[in-house]
C-alpha cells in the first residue's frame, strides 16, 4: 500500500500538469481564438461562436462522458481521472482571470505559429505530467475506449480521428474575435491549419515526456562493500538488486558486482546513496532499449494462434 506521502506528491503533480495545461490554452491558444482536439478545442469552438465559457463545456462533456464510459465500460476511471477533470475544469476558469492582460497581449503579438507552437507544448506536457501519474483528463480517450470495445481499432488513431473532426467542425460554426469581430472565412481555415499544428505538437511533446519518464538505466557497481551496498539499495532505496560473481582478469581477483536497473529520473538518487556509502566505487551507466515485468512495463506484443504450435 501507498504512503500517504507518496499519494499527495502523486496529486501535486497531476495539479502541477493540469495548471499547465490551462496555462497553455489561456496563455496562447483562446487570447488568439486558437482550436485544438479533445473536450477542450471544442469548448474554445462553442466559446468563441455562442460565448459560453471553456471551463463549463469542458465540465459538463466530461462529466457526461465519464458517465457514458462507466456504463459501458465499467467503474475502471480511478479518483485521479476525476480528480484530474475537476481541477482541469477549475485552472481553466483560473488562469483566464489571473493573468494580466497585457501578459497576454504581449504574446498574442508574436506569430501565430509561435504561439500554437507554445500551447501546444505547454498543453503536451501538462497531459504527461498528469499521465505519468496515473490521472487522465477524460475526454476524447474515453470516446476512444468505448468505440474500441465495439469496433477493432487503435485508441490512438480513434483519438486522432476525433481530433482531426472535431478541428475541422470549427469551420462550420461562426467565430467571432476578442473585439466582438466575426472572423472572416479565410482566417478560419488558417485556424483549422493551428489547430492541426497544436494537436501534433501536444501529441509529440506528451511522447517525449512519457519516454523520457519511462526510460530506464542499468547501472554496474564495482564496490569492495557489496552487501553494506545491496542492502542500502534494496531496502532502502527500494530497487531490485542482483549480486554478479566476477573476476578481474588483470588483478585474478574474485569480485562481485552489483547490478541495478533502475528509471533514469532516479539515478541521481542511486549515485548518492553509492556516494554515501563508498566515494570510491566504480561504475558503468547505460540506457537501455526497454524493461519488461517487475515493476516496469508490460509486455504488450499479442501471439498469433500460429505461431506456436503443438508437436
């Protein structure tokens, strides 16, 4: 069971992540009547034709879909998926207030470009953050899960595919500027280009926030306090430990070695505490490609009927 620590830091940062995603959108994205995919781009489209508010659209279709999900689907959307819609829905009302307005003026005349390029990143790893902890801001993943329970297909291209119409459904609803200005036709499409922009670099920076979250080092440890070593480490580090017997070829000296793999976001952590407890060990880091079982990733490769078969 959890610490009651490690759930409040899981909390912190799933509020960290949804502030800066509301950030994104209220920074760079709504002060330039910008769009985006999911809940949120068509709460910006039904705010900018009909004026009703981002955070109350954002609200009501997700509550609705969670709804929607949990019949279908089953009670599977945990307290941080809810609690991650509450607090998306309130930093989005938040942040459009407090921030000044010549703060954003000052952006809002910069490029378009620059600025869907921002919000796109700011809203990217705003989602990462709150993935990496497990909370989810609903939304269109959950039309993804519900159409895949019925239909064969991938939740990320289902995604993909709600992105793109609901992007491209802004074109058939007025849209009218912060002056009160309806936007002319040919600035809509150009919108419609954003927008895609935004939903590209959103989805490229959750990848590289997850990956980069997620990847893992494998650390070799030389040591003469092997078991004073493997102890700090398994017991109070709280990682996997295997002790290699080793020769030095040179020296003909029996030796063992500690291997450790470990996320590389704690590998500052693992070089204290061999710091701590031997300054003069040696060791060797490495990346690797993936880590499967105990604690890490799963293996998700499905095996073909044929591929094995009985003799």
């Amino acid at each position: 069971m959890k610490s009651w620590i490690t759930v409040v830091k899981e909390y912190l940062v799933i509020t960290m992540g949804v502030t800066l995603y509301a950030l994104g959108w209220a920074m760079f994205l709504t002060p330039n009547s910008m769009i985006g995919g999911g809940v949120t781009g068509f709460a910006a489209i039904l705010e900018y034709a009909f004026r009703i508010p981002i955070p109350l659209t954002y609200f009501i279709l997700n509550i609705l879909l969670l709804l929607i999900g949990t019949r279908i689907l089953g009670t599977g959307f945990g307290a941080k998926t809810i609690y991650a819609i509450i607090m998306t829905s309130v930093m989005l009302a938040v942040t459009k207030e407090i921030i000044p307005i010549d703060f954003v003026d000052e952006f809002s005349q910069d490029s378009k470009i620059v600025c869907t390029v921002l919000g796109g990143i700011m809203a990217g790893v705003g989602i990462g953050l709150s993935m990496s902890q497990g909370g989810s801001t609903g939304g269109t993943d959950i039309i993804a899960l519900v159409w895949c329970k019925f239909r064969h297909a991938s939740p990320g291209k289902v995604i993909l595919i709600i992105d793109i119409i609901i992007i491209l459904s802004s074109l058939l609803f007025p849209s009218f500027d912060k002056n009160g200005n309806i936007m002319p036709y040919p600035e809509k499409v150009a919108i419609v280009v954003y927008g895609l922009m935004q939903v590209t670099v959103c989805g490229y920076a959750i990848d590289l926030y997850i990956s980069g979250s997620k990847q893992s080092v494998q650390v070799f440890i030389f040591t003469k306090k092997v078991s004073e070593m493997a102890d700090a480490i398994a017991f109070d580090m709280k990682r996997g430990v295997t002790v290699i017997p080793a020769k030095g070829w040179y020296s003909k000296e029996e030796k063992n070695v500690i291997m450790v793999v470990t996320r590389k976001v704690d590998l500052n952590l693992l070089l204290r505490y061999v710091k701590t407890i031997d300054p003069d060990a040696f060791l060797s880091v490495s990346s690797v490609m993936g880590v499967y079982g105990q604690g890490f990733d799963t293996i998700k490769v499905k095996s073909k009927k044929n591929d094995y078969k009985k003799s």
